[in-house]
C-alpha cells in the first residue's frame, strides 16, 4: 500500500482542538468533521486538500483530548497519512483504530517543505520527496496494524477476522 | 528488577508476575468510562462488535457532562442515544441531570466510590488519568477502545516507562497544588512524559489533600502522560470511608506500592517550598510564568471550575478569597462547581451566597466552557483566567482569544482586579 500527494506542513504541538474544534464535537459524522477540519490552525486547509494529500507535523502531533474525532476529520478530509517526530498517545492509538496511516520520523519532518510531491511505502516505511529528490525512513508499521489499516480500521480488522 | 506503581497494577490486571517497559499486555478492567462526547460514536462500535451486552453492567460508567444540560439539538440527540444506551443496558453508573450523584465524570467517579486503590480503569476521556490520586492505574483512550471494552471488559496497554518526582517540605500559603503541576508540566514540556507514567513519592505527599492529588493526576496527560499516581496513604483511606465505604467494608481493593528497586528513566525532585505562584500562557500549558514577573495582563473573563479545580475544597478556597470583595465591574466571573454533591454542599456552606454577592455567576455542574462547549465562550480578542486544563488555540472560543490557566486563588484576585493578580494583592486592598 502507497500513499501520494501534496504536503501540508504543521509545527509542533498540533493539539485536537485545532484539528477539529469542540464546537463541532456535536456529531461524530466523518463528512461533517472533515468540513472543520485544522480550521483553527488554517482556515484555507478543507479548500486546498486533495484526497491523498499528507500532513507533516512536529513533534507531539495530536496532543490533547482523546476525541477520535481528530483522526476522523483528518481521513474524511482525504489526508492519506501523517508524518511526525512523535505523537501523543491517545492519538497514536486512536489513528490506528481509525485505519489512518501516521509515520514517525524526525528526518522526514524536518526535511520535507509545505506543498513538495511525496510518496510512501507503507511496507518498508520509505518517504521519498518527490519535490527534492530526498529519501527519508520511518519504522514501517508491523503486519497486523498494516491490516488494521488496510480494513478501514480497528471494526473492520476484527469484522473480516 | 523491580516495578513501578503502575507497572505492579498492570501486571496484576494482565495476570502476570512481571511486567517490563514496552511489553504488550492484555489487561482486565475495574471501571469503563465514556462521555457525551465519546459515548455516541462508542455505541456504533458496540453495535458492530457483535456483543450481546456489555461485560459488566456495574463496571461501565456513563457520564453525559460536556454539553449538558444540552446545548443544542445534536447535543440533545447524542445524550438521548445513551440515555436509551444505557436503559437498555440496565447500567447501574448512568447520571443523568439533577441527579444527586451526577456531575462532571472526574468528579464524580471518585465521589460516587467508582475507584479504589489498584483498580485499572480506561475512560473515552483524555482527563481519566485523574483517578491516579487514589492509587489507582487510570488513562484516557478513544471511542474505538471504549466499545471494545464495554464488549470485552479488557484492553490492550504497552507497559509505560516511569518518571517519578519525589516530593519535600510543604507548598507556601497561597500556593496550591495545581501550581505545582502547571509547574511541572513547565518544566518537563508538553510530551515531556510522552508515554509515560508520572509517578509521585517523597515526604511531601503526605502534605496533599486528596483534591491536590486529584488536580495533579488530572493534568499528567498535558505533560503527554499516560497516567499519574499517587501512593496510597491514610488519606486514601480517609477519603474511601466517606466516599466508598461499601468497598472499604469489604476490602474490595488492593493497596500497591512500587517496589523498592523500580526502575525510573529518571527522577526529578521537588522542594514543594520553591514552587512559585504559576500561570500557564496561550497556547500550550508548558508555557508557564511565575505571578508578579511579567507585564500586566488584563482580562475579560475568569472561569472557576472543572474536572481540574471544580471541587468542594477549590470553591471554599474561592469563597474565603471572594468573601467581602467583587469582582470588577466589566469582568464576568464564572464558578462551575464539579457535581451536584459539591453545588448542594457549597449551597449549604453559604458559599453560593458568597459568590452571587461577589457579582459572579453560578453554573449548574458542566464542563461547559473549559472545552469551548458553552456557558461562557470568549469572542475575538478577549482573554481568560482559568482554573481548567487546557489552554490551545481556540479551546474556550474563538481561535483569536486567551485562556490563561491558574490556581484557584489566583483565578479569583484576577476576577477581583480585572488582571492576571497574586491572592495576596486581596489581602493589602
């Protein structure tokens, strides 16, 4: 499974709040979410992406609440993974849960500009930067949460098993 | 090699002797909690799991307090769903509105004897890490995780590292135990405990009440903790004879202290003598200052309340400041006390009366506010002092206004001089 598209580029701390504002916490429906989504933090964000676009964040991505809201409004926007130096904990899981692919590496999120091309290779976990030629690693993920992912999330995984 | 606090009580609830940091283990559940928030999309899950019921109906808790009373229609459709949830479930933990035992969830769970020493308890809420300061294993997980525990009664963990702060002497007067944790979380950043268990030891627990241990577990998780907790001591004790007496009579709970030769990714002490008065800046609570060092910050707002300071002991300390004074003519001051237990007691301690006459508002027991849900939300541009946890762009309104997070009483001198104000300024007015 690969993931391809345009980078949005965030600092670090990105907090829930800002991925999907608590006023909009009155509805867990994806499409509804997705219509907010990073809002706080860019208001152009829902009107620039395209499905399969990728955020990279700093470090901490995700802190704050334990809405799962926040991965949800991420995939229904159409984001196809994120990448970060690390994530806080309820998210990490909760993404995974959710099916949306997230990679942790410092390199990547360092190197990689706000609107280059890139590709990833969730099997060995190489992010190549199509804009600057540059590759980068992340751990890829093990087969089962590749599964999880690949099944639309934690339901589906144990659904089909 | 020994373990930790938190390790001990996981190895337990995994069935194991040993547990090491970084090991997956499935666990056994005491306590399940969800809110109106995370309860809703939980209850899809649920349907999908397949499961006939849920594991326990005594062990799952559901607390409707983020938009209630209900600040809207979708709000409204969303407590219906578990309120028709939990009546078909025959659940024992529902707390519906007015009644004597509802409140905001981290309040309440611990009053109503929902916790006990040892118990491993997961809620859909990031502030669950609360329930450390009984001697308890308590983290917030997902709707996803919820529904699968309501099903199985069981959750996976990855066995937390631990950094552990050892304690001494006492805090100085009008220095209060969430001074201590905002300084914490300053000096150790936002994910300076990414993962890990924040364990606290030393001669200085002793000094704090249960409601302190309650204020500083509740804020592990904006150091990126996954739980904080506290030793067991006679103030557990003291605190499960008037709060959980049934299971007191019963011993119905394990007292786990860490082992001798547990092992730390390291140890910060803490003299609780040098902690000085702090405020937490927009954006992030890493972003602390001490009282009295920076350039006047005038205020709009000052909200007193939630899971964080919303308890009997947080509204006397308000009331004794706000006793004879007002708040300044143009500021609102909002008191949200955590439960309706703590807003009949504080009604009958006259401190509902302090308060009106002091020119602020009292709330019925809500987070309200605290996550930008209603009963007070900021408009462009204004600021706010508050007692809550969380202070990210856009977290009481809009995303152009400031929550400064404080003590209590810092909380009320700001609301009596319409500035970000020291208690001590009260006593040379």
């Amino acid at each position: 499974m690969n993931a391809k598209g345009k980078v949005f580029k965030y600092g670090a701390n990105v907090d829930t709040d800002v991925i999907i504002p608590a006023r909009y916490l009155n509805t867990a429906d994806p499409k509804e979410l997705a219509k907010h989504c990073m809002e706080d933090i860019d208001m152009s964000f829902v009107n620039r992406v395209q499905p399969g676009d990728i955020i990279v964040g700093g470090q901490n991505f995700g802190c704050g609440s334990s809405r799962e809201h926040a991965p949800i409004a991420i995939k229904a926007s159409g984001i196809s993974c994120v990448i970060a130096p690390s994530f806080a904990r309820i998210f990490y899981r909760n993404a995974i849960n959710m099916g949306l692919p997230i990679m942790e590496s410092t390199e990547a999120s360092e190197g990689i500009a706000d609107g280059d091309e890139v590709e990833i290779d969730f099997a060995t976990g190489i992010i190549h930067d199509i804009t600057s030629g540059e590759n980068f690693t992340a751990k890829p993920f093990p087969a089962f949460i590749q599964k999880i992912i690949a099944t639309d999330g934690l339901v589906g995984y144990i659904a089909k098993k | 090699m020994g373990m930790t606090m938190t390790q001990k009580i996981l190895a337990k609830h995994a069935g194991l002797d040993f547990v090491e940091p970084g090991q997956l283990i499935e666990a056994k559940l005491d306590l399940v909690l969800g809110n109106d928030v995370t309860t809703p999309p939980a209850i899809d899950v649920f349907a999908m799991t397949c499961a006939c019921g849920v594991f326990d109906r005594n062990k799952v808790a559901l607390v409707p307090d983020h938009f209630t009373p209900n600040k809207d229609i979708k709000s409204a459709d969303n407590c219906k769903k578990i309120r028709e949830f939990a009546k078909a479930q025959g659940l024992t933990h529902y707390y519906e509105i007015g009644d004597p035992q509802m409140g905001v969830e981290h309040v309440i769970l611990p009053e109503n004897g929902l916790v006990a020493p040892g118990d491993a308890i997961i809620g859909a809420d990031s502030h669950t890490c609360t329930y450390g300061a009984l001697g308890a294993f308590a983290t917030g997980v997902g709707s996803t995780d919820l529904a699968c525990a309501m099903a199985t009664g069981q959750t996976w963990f990855r066995v937390p590292e631990a950094i552990q702060f050892v304690l001494k002497g006492t805090l100085k007067k009008n220095i209060t135990s969430k001074d201590l944790i905002l300084y914490i979380i300053g000096m150790i950043g936002v994910d300076g405990a990414l993962y890990e268990s924040m364990e606290f030891a030393g001669p200085g627990v002793e000094t704090l009440t249960m409601a302190d241990r309650l204020t500083i577990c509740n804020m592990a998780i904006e150091a990126g903790g996954k739980n904080g907790i506290f030793p067991v001591d006679q103030k557990t004790m003291d605190y499960l004879a008037q709060f959980a007496p049934e299971r007191l009579a019963k011993k119905d709970f394990t007292v786990i202290s860490a082992d001798a030769d547990a092992v730390y990714e390291r140890t910060i002490e803490i003299d609780l003598a040098e902690v000085p008065m702090t405020v937490s800046f927009p954006h992030l609570p890493e972003n602390t200052k001490t009282v009295g060092t920076f350039d006047e910050v005038t205020i709009d707002q000052v909200v007193i309340g939630s899971c964080t300071n919303g308890r009997l002991e947080d509204l006397r300390t308000a009331a004794a400041l706000f006793k004879g004074q007002k708040v300044k003519k143009g500021i609102r001051c909002i008191i949200l006390p955590g439960s309706q237990r703590v807003w009949k007691e504080a009604l009958k301690e006259g401190l509902l009366e302090v308060f009106a006459d002091a020119n602020c508002v009292v709330s019925a027991a809500t987070c309200g506010p605290c996550l930008g849900g209603h009963m007070g939300i900021l408009a462009k541009g204004e600021r706010c002092v508050s007692t809550t946890n969380r202070n990210f762009v856009g977290r009481m309104g809009h995303p152009e206004s400031e929550v400064y997070l404080s003590s209590v009483p810092v909380a009320v001198a700001s609301a009596i001089f319409g500035r970000i104000a020291s208690p001590e300024e009260i006593e040379g007015k």
